[in-house]
C-alpha cells in the first residue's frame, strides 16, 4: 500500500478507535484518552502546513460531531498541526528529518516521547479549558489534562508496538 | 508592495490558523444556545447511523441485565393497571348510582394527557462535562425539542436537538441542564443542577433555610412544566449543609438514574404542550 492509502487507512481507522471504543471509557468519571490526535503527530515532516491544518480540521470536525462539543476539538488539533512544525524544530534541531514519518522506532525512544509528550499536553489542555470554558476549576482541568496525557501516551506507545512500523 | 506580499506569504500558515481557530471559537461561542446546531451533533445521519450500527452489536452484552429490569417494571406497570382498573370501575358505580344517564358518556370524554415514547440509547457519555445521550428515534416517531426523558429508574434528561430519526437528550449530568424538582416531605420546590464531577450525585439548590431537610429524604419532579409529569424520582438527599451565613441549603443528592447503564428510555409528549406554548409566546410578543 503506498503512503497516501496508508494515511486514509490509519485516519479512518483512529477515528472509529476513538468514537465506538475510548470516548465511552469512563473510568473514575474523568478518565478518557484522545488516542486519535496520533493522526496528526504521525504525519509526516515536512508535510504542507496549509495540507495539515486542514486535515486536522477535518479531524476536529468529526470527532466534534460524535462528541457534541462543537469546535472543542477543532480548536485543539488545529493548533497541534499549527505547533508541530515550531516544536519539531525546537525540540530535534540537528535531526535530518525532511519527509521521515515520525515514530516510535524511527525516532527512538527517547526522540520520540520528547516529541509527542509535549504535543499531547499541548492538545489536551486546549481541549480540557475549552470544554470546561472557564478557568474556575484550572487545577482540576490541569490535573485532568496531565492524567489523560499520559494515558494517551501509553496507549499510542503500544500502538507502535503492534504496529510494523 | 512585494514586500508586503512577501510578508502576506510568510505568515500565511499564520492566518490559516488564526481563521481556523476562529471557526472553532465562534462554533463553541454558540454552543449554549442547544438548539442551535444540529449538523455537528450525534443527531445527524452519519454519526447517529454509525452509533446505532455499533450499539446493535454492542446492546446484545447488557441484553440479559436489561430483560430483568424490563421485565420487573412491566410486573409493577400490569399491578398498578390492575389497582387503577379497580378504581374506576368502583368510580363509576358510584357515578351511576348518582346520576341517572350511561356512564360511558363520562368515561369516553376523558383525553388521554401524555404520551410515553419508547426510544433506545444509542450513544452515550458521562466522563464530559457537557454530556449528551443519542436516542434512535426523532421528529418521524413525534418527538420534539424541549420533550421530558425518563427511564424506570427516574428522571433522565430533556431533548434539545432532534432530527429525522434521531435525537440528542441534554442529561441531569450535563453542565448547562437545570431540571425544577421538589422535596418529598415539605414540597419545596428547587432545582437540580450537576457540577461535572461524579455521574452518581448532583446539587439541589434554591431550597431556603427555614425548610426542614432530613437525610435520605426522596426528590421527585416538581411537574409545574409540560415536561415532566410530577412525582417521577430525581434521587434522595445524601448530605444537606446549611452554614450560618447562607441562606439556601447546600444539598448533595445521589441520582436515582444510573447513567453508566442507560439502555431504554421513555421520551414525555403531553397533549396540551402546544397550547402552552402557543399561549407563552403570544404573551411575549405582546
């Protein structure tokens, strides 16, 4: 299958992940990992800009529509496509990494959490403040978006792991 | 001029980002007014379509669970039908020893006041802020916004967005719900609101100092709406707090509905709804 087809596959196939299995996960009432935002992290370096804000939109969009939070994760996987470029280079600056897709077993461990982790925090705290849209309970909003983050880490750490690639 | 294109060019990225952004924060900016979208909603036919494909596989795991409470409530529905069959014909026994003319004449009038639509929870979350759940039925099986959702537990939610075939129900355990209910014993009424933490309890407020609240006190629908119809349990006081400085009761109450377990749901159309609400906007235009 050639990398276009691949891409479909893997969108296609987080967003069902995401809306009929880890959306219903409703451990201790605030447990719930956003394992499709792996979509945008693993597109690759390099990739168009204008391309990757609009399917991060599109994404958004849909996980939106099976959420009924209108424009909540729109806002946060926009700005995870805008970031990811800025963070990349900030955070690998010597890495040749023109048109490499980025995972877990090209980048090795190390690279890899630096890269995604950020990313990860970055979108679950847009997403938390901007379903809570206040700020009066921030600790407890931080709280929840640290947790989350690191339960959508493990779980992409072993998509990677049973995945070839 | 071309370095000012130059300039457009460079921060390109910039602007799509911020025009992005901005459709997000307009579409979450109208989100409190509920009846607003329905294209980005689990009512649409493609993610309602996809839910019920799914909880068709998925409803067969709780079948067992679900086809014991149904089958008690139904015991309950048969014996309370009994005891109100009895009633009436002692009723119009009576009725006919009184007066001289056929007592189906009087039996006949009555109109049938509310209606219960039966509609299966499709989709369905508690671990949001803002919860909704997904029903399989809408505008074709009768239903319309503002309509009263209750399972054989107790209050559910009320509808807020409906399209052809499904529609979506604004929970007790959602944010922006408020649901009017009163206390067994004194019959204040109040209202129930959740803070977005535990499914499990939400908060009784507006109920003033001077009331006596006890412990384990039960709280049903107020039915002062063509919402709800009264007496349908909301749940049972679990802590009152009353602070010398207050002068409304701090209630935490444990939710009679178990919204981890929804499966069948009964939406409420009354009768003369649209008579009511025919005669509230009459008087706001006025």
């Amino acid at each position: 299958m050639d990398r276009t087809g691949r891409y479909i596959v893997l969108f296609i196939v987080l967003v069902l992940l995401q809306v009929l299995i880890f959306s219903n996960i409703n451990y201790l009432g605030f447990v719930c990992p956003y394992i499709y935002i792996l979509f945008i992290l693993a597109l690759p370096f390099g990739f168009n800009r204008y391309g990757s804000m609009g399917l991060a939109f599109l994404l958004g969009f849909i996980i939106d529509m099976f959420s009924n939070t209108p424009g909540v994760h729109i806002a946060a996987t926009v700005a995870v496509a805008f970031v990811r470029d800025y963070w990349m280079d900030w955070i690998l600056p010597h890495t040749d990494v023109e048109r490499v897709e980025p995972s877990l077993k090209k980048l090795g461990i190390s690279n890899y959490l630096r890269y995604a982790v950020g990313l990860v925090l970055i979108h679950h705290l847009i997403l938390f403040f901007a379903e809570a849209w206040s700020f009066s309970d921030a600790w407890f909003t931080i709280l929840k978006a640290l947790v989350n983050t690191v339960i959508t880490m493990l779980l992409i750490i072993c998509y990677y792991l049973i995945s070839k690639r | 001029m071309r370095n000012l294109l130059n300039f457009l060019i460079k921060i390109s990225p910039l602007l799509l980002f911020l025009a992005l952004e901005t459709v997000a924060v307009v579409l979450m900016v109208q989100r409190s007014r509920y009846h607003s979208y329905a294209i980005i909603s689990t009512s649409n036919v493609v993610s309602g379509g996809l839910l019920e494909a799914s909880n068709s596989v998925t409803s067969y795991f709780s079948l067992s669970s679900v086809n014991e409470r149904l089958a008690l409530e139904n015991s309950i529905v048969r014996n309370e039908n009994e005891q109100l069959k009895s009633i009436i014909t002692e009723y119009e026994d009576i009725i006919s020893q009184i007066l001289p003319v056929d007592s189906s004449v009087i039996k006949r009038d009555t109109l049938q006041e509310l209606t219960h639509i039966p509609a299966k929870v499709i989709g369905n979350t508690v671990n949001k802020l803002d919860n909704y759940i997904t029903l399989d039925k809408g505008a074709e099986d009768g239903i319309k916004p503002d309509m009263g959702v209750i399972c054989d537990q107790g209050v559910v939610g009320i509808i807020s967005t409906v399209s052809k075939h499904f529609s979506v129900v604004l929970p007790i355990i959602n944010s922006q719900s408020r649901i009017s209910c009163r206390l067994d014993s004194s019959r204040t009424i109040g209202s129930i609101v959740w803070n977005g933490l535990n499914p499990s309890y939400a908060s009784l407020m507006e109920i003033p100092r001077h009331v006596f609240v006890t412990k384990g006190e039960k709280i049903y629908t107020s039915g002062f709406s063509y919402i709800f119809p009264e007496g349908i349990p909301v749940g049972v006081v679990e802590e009152a707090e009353l602070k010398e400085s207050d002068s409304f009761y701090k209630i935490k109450v444990s939710l009679s509905t178990s919204f981890y377990t929804l499966s069948h749901v009964d939406v409420i159309s009354f009768a003369e709804k649209e008579e009511l609400d025919g005669l509230k906007s009459v008087m706001s235009v006025e």
